[in-house]
C-alpha cells in the first residue's frame, strides 16, 4: 500500500468519527477521546510529505528551519497520547483523583518533553536538511536523542493509558472497546519501538525507510477513531432510547 493511500485512508477515518463525534466537544468526559482524534488526524497530516512541501517550506520562510512542521505534529502526537490517558483515567478515578493522577504521571513529563525535543531539533539535521518524509532523515546525534526522548515518552504514555484499559476491560460494558484500544495502543507502540531500533541500528534506516512506522502509525490513528465513532454512536442511541 502506497504511502498516499495509507495517509488518505486514516484522514478519511478521522474526519468520518470527527463529525460523528461533532456535538461530543462540549462533553466533559467525551471531549479527552475526540481530542485524542483529532491531533492524531493533524500530526499525520503535518508528518505527511505534501505538508512537507507546503507549510514545511513556509515555516522554513518564516524561521530558517526545516521540518518545523514534523515537529509540530510529533508535539501534537504527545498531547494526543496524553489525551488518551486522561479519557481512560476519566473512568476510573473521581475527578480530584483523576486530576492529580494525571497531573503528576502525565502532564509534567508531557511538558517537560516538549521543549527538550524543540533544543534536540534545533541542534541536529532535523532543523538542517529537508525532508519529504521526516522519516528518511539521516539520525545523527542529535536528532537520535530526538527520536529516543519522542518515542520514549509516547511510550510511557501510551503504557499508562494502556494499564488503565486493562482495568477497564474487566466490565462487560467496556471490553470491546478497551481491546480495540489496547490494539491501536499497542500499534503505537510498534511504531516508536521501530524507530528507537533504526536509531541503534543506523544501517536498518535505509531498509525499514519509514514505512513500518508510516503502517503502525496509522493504524493507531485509524484504530482510535473507528472505535471512538462506534462508541458515541451506541451511546447516542442509548440516549435516544432513554430520552423517549
């Protein structure tokens, strides 16, 4: 599968669960999960090499750097990632426990990571050299520690959303969807621990090229929105029901 097509097919699924998720931005506990959707639709966009040819030379214009957009979009990833923890968290604690959890265990390591990967990216051939696809950019030292402080702490945060879909699963009610969760958790996970493998293993990079990343990647991102529209379609019909 085409790296255009695989991008195309995960908008397409991200924009169909946004707008039947549309009316869920003013839900307290359903606004973390379409959130979780929407920066997961707009870093593939910003990861993608028509977004490295447009607004990837814009940013150049504007800042002398390449690639700000990949950048951009990996920081949303974060967000997203963090988001995931907070929907599930949601679920679990009340909202004073919830609050502090996340606090401590999600958002200080979020944001601590935001500005490290912007010193790591400003410093290697990450800002230096155009790319098409950030993914076939030469690691040098600076951009490894990039991707090693990225991709170690999507993993951290997808972990911990994972625990807590493990909880959630044990109810009837949630299985279907916290497995399916669990799934596109686990997809992003891959695609980190691909990376982090063609960092230590430099000569993988030419053969992997991305597109093991690029496949994971999306699935996560195709996996999460699916599943998300299914939910709020059940439970909009249940509220229908209830409400005559």
């Amino acid at each position: 599968m085409g790296l255009a097509v695989l991008i195309t097919i995960t908008l397409l699924c991200v924009a169909w669960s946004l707008w039947i998720r549309r009316v869920t931005w003013s839900c307290r506990w359903e606004v973390a999960a379409t959130l979780n959707i929407a920066l997961q639709g707009a870093t593939v966009l910003l990861m993608s090499p028509l977004a490295s040819e447009t607004v990837g030379h814009w940013l150049h214009s504007l800042t002398g750097l390449w690639n700000l957009e990949d950048y951009i979009g990996h920081d949303m990833y974060v967000v997203a990632a963090s988001a995931i923890v907070y929907n599930s968290l949601g679920r679990l604690q009340d909202d004073h426990a919830m609050q502090v959890t996340f606090k401590q265990y999600i958002e200080r390591p979020a944001t601590l990571c935001i500005p490290l990967l912007l010193a790591a990216f400003s410093l290697g051939n990450g800002a230096k050299i155009y790319a098409p696809d950030f993914f076939e950019l030469h690691t040098d030292f600076w951009l490894g520690a990039y991707w090693l402080m990225l991709c170690g702490t999507l993993i951290y945060l997808l972990g911990y959303g994972s625990r807590a879909l493990l909880i959630l699963r044990k109810d009837p009610r949630s299985r279907t969807v916290a497995n399916v969760y669990l799934a596109a958790s686990l997809c992003g996970v891959m695609a980190c621990a691909v990376r982090i493998v063609t960092v230590f293993v430099p000569s993988l990079q030419p053969i992997e090229n991305g597109n093991l990343v690029w496949f994971f990647a999306c699935m996560c991102g195709a996996g999460f929105a699916l599943t998300s529209a299914h939910s709020w379609r059940v439970k909009a019909k249940w509220f229908s029901r209830a409400s005559r």
